[in-house]
C-alpha cells in the first residue's frame, strides 16, 4: 500500500514537471546563468523604457494635444503599463524597472549585491532614453513629463508624500513576491493597482514618482535637477522603511528569490 502512495506521488510530481516543460521553454533554468546576465540587463533597460514612456508620455501628450487626456488616465497609465512589463518579463529579470525595488530585494537578501550596479545602470538607460525618444518626436516641451513638487507644495512636503508613497509600493511588491504569500500572476495587478491608486490622490503634490529612474530621465533629457533630490530621498528612505515593515512581518530573509532574480515558474520545478 505504502509502495503504491509512493508510485502515485511520483507520477503526480512528473505531471507537474511536464506541465512545467510545457509552460516553461527548456532553456529557462538557465536564466539565472551568470553568462546571460545580459538578458536580464536588456529587460530592465526595456521595461523601464516603457515605464517611463507611459509615465511621462501622458504629460507631454497632454500638452502637445491641448489637454486631451486628464490626469486620471495619465496617473492610470503607468500602473497598467507595470501590470503588463511584470507580466511580459518578470520571468526573466524580475521586472525591477525601479533602483529602490532592486536595492529592496538586496537588503531581503533576494537579490545578489553584485548584479545591483548593472540593473542600477539600465533602469537609468531606459528611462533616458526614453525621455530622449519623446523629446526627439514632440520637441522640449512640458519639461518632458519631469516629476517636481506641485503649485504651493515645498520640496520637504513633497519628499514626505514620496517617502510614504515609496514605502507602501516597496512593502506590496515585497509582500506579494514573498514565499510566504506569494500571489502569482495577481501581484502584478495588486503593484500596478497600488500605482495607479498613488496618483490618483497623490500626483498634485508630488507627481508620484516613487522611482528615482522615472524622475532621472526627464532632469538628464534637459540638464535640470533641481528637484532631483526629493525623488532621490523620499523613495530611498520609504524603502527602506518597508525593509523594516518586512522584517517585523515576517522576519530576517526574503522568502522572494524567484521573483526577484525572474526564475521562471520556480515553484512548479520544487514540487
């Protein structure tokens, strides 16, 4: 009897790990190779291209078009265009697209400190470039879509909205990823929800940034950084205030290696 559990168990693992052949390409458990680590470089500059281009695009239309969109769509944007980046390729790099989510995974101990620079330059790549590709099509205007405390807000005021706001995208991206709660495909709408759902109340204050790469891009593309110090401070310190939620909610260690590091369907191969 003991012999035929044992032969049900084993023929119920190899079900999973054929589902997992079919859903996985066979190279995937290689993409956590060191030697492909440009893959994985390639789709953080990628996804924070879009990122930024969905962020910062809606401003730059919104003053080309004669204010055709609003701020609810623009504020929207950026959270769906996450929604889909997490779902397209967060198999492969983790779809950081943000240096306080990649510095976050790390001080988890989720994420090697020695890929950190390389993920740190693309994220700034992409969001350059693509605040370079809106200036190249619309021209300087609308200050490309560049973050900056709004009408009668200072700039401490503003820090401490992102800081806030930085500590609450940190802390669902931390606990949706985490082994413990790991809600698979939904994490990416609960980040992206979270997203859209900051700016919406919080984008007349400080335009919501929570990324210092989204707010980058714009000060580099037109050599202004005047600002550049709120949207630096205030995420860096609201993530590392969810460091610390982390850890009083479930402890020292990550518990999110997969999704950090984009190991492809990682819990069907340990079944």
């Amino acid at each position: 009897m003991r012999q035929r559990l044992g032969w049900k168990g084993g023929a119920r693992r190899a079900r999973w790990r054929r589902a997992a052949a079919v859903i996985e390409p066979p190279t995937a458990h290689r993409l956590d190779e060191p030697r492909i680590e440009w893959r994985r470089l390639f789709a953080e500059a990628f996804g924070t291209f879009l990122l930024v281009l969905a962020a910062a695009g809606p401003v730059v239309v919104e003053h080309v078009s004669g204010g055709a969109i609003g701020r609810v769509a623009a504020v929207t944007a950026p959270g769906l265009m996450v929604m889909a980046i997490i779902l397209f390729m967060g198999g492969v790099s983790g779809a950081h697209l943000n240096p306080i989510v990649t510095i976050g995974f790390t001080l988890r101990a989720d994420f090697p400190w020695r890929r950190v620079p390389g993920y740190l330059v693309m994220q700034l790549l992409g969001a350059t470039l693509a605040c370079l590709f809106l200036r190249g099509v619309f021209g300087d205007v609308a200050q490309l879509g560049a973050t900056s405390p709004g009408k009668g807000i200072a700039g401490w005021q503003a820090m401490l909205i992102e800081l806030v706001l930085s500590a609450g995208l940190v802390s669902t991206i931390l606990g949706t990823s985490s082994r413990a709660q790991n809600i698979g495909a939904l994490s990416a709408i609960a980040i992206g929800g979270y997203i859209a759902l900051a700016g919406l109340w919080s984008s007349p204050i400080s335009g919501a940034s929570m990324n210092p790469a989204r707010s980058f891009g714009p000060d580099l593309a037109r050599a202004d950084f005047s600002s550049f110090w709120i949207y630096l401070a205030g995420p860096l310190a609201g993530m590392l205030v969810a460091v610390g939620a982390a850890w009083i909610l479930r402890g020292p260690g990550g518990g999110a290696a997969a999704a950090a590091r984009g190991r492809l369907q990682e819990r069907l191969r340990e079944i």
